[in-house]
C-alpha cells in the first residue's frame, strides 16, 4: 500500500529525516542545560514527521540518532573531550 503524504515536500529523498535529526540535537544540548521540555518536544517532532507521511519510521530512528549522536559529540569536543 502506498503512503499518500498530507503535506508537500520539497523532495523525494527522505533518509535520515532533517527534523528528527536537528530535533534530537536541540533535545541533547537543550536537556544538557536543564530544559525538561526538551525530549517531549523532540520527540513530538518526530511523531509529527509519522504522522504527515513523510518519513518511514526507519527514517525518524536514524536522523534521530544521528541528530543525538552529533550534538553529545559536539558538547564533548567543546568541552575539550573531557570525561563527562
């Protein structure tokens, strides 16, 4: 069965998801200042990219973890790899 996406999109290639990445970054960064709201909103983005029929949730998962794996990597390297 094929999805029918709710919502235009800019193109055709949608791996990883672009939202779900820099929403997990933000989550990472903005959790690591103290912001609770952060991974409910994330994952609200996330959510949202399903819902639209946008994204394949295999998508969702990898820009996901792309976006919290790169954010973690950037606070360690900004941080002058010290041990957290």
């Amino acid at each position: 069965e094929t999805v029918v996406p709710l919502v235009r999109t800019a193109g055709r290639h949608s791996f990883p998801s672009s939202h779900a990445t820099s929403a997990a970054a933000a989550a990472v960064v903005f959790g690591g200042l103290g912001v609770r709201a952060a991974w409910p909103l994330a994952a609200a983005v996330c959510a949202s990219r399903l819902v639209a029929g946008v994204h394949y949730p295999s998508d969702v998962a990898a820009g996901a973890a792309l976006g919290a794996l790169t954010a973690r990597l950037g606070t360690h390297w900004m941080r002058g790899g010290s041990r957290d």
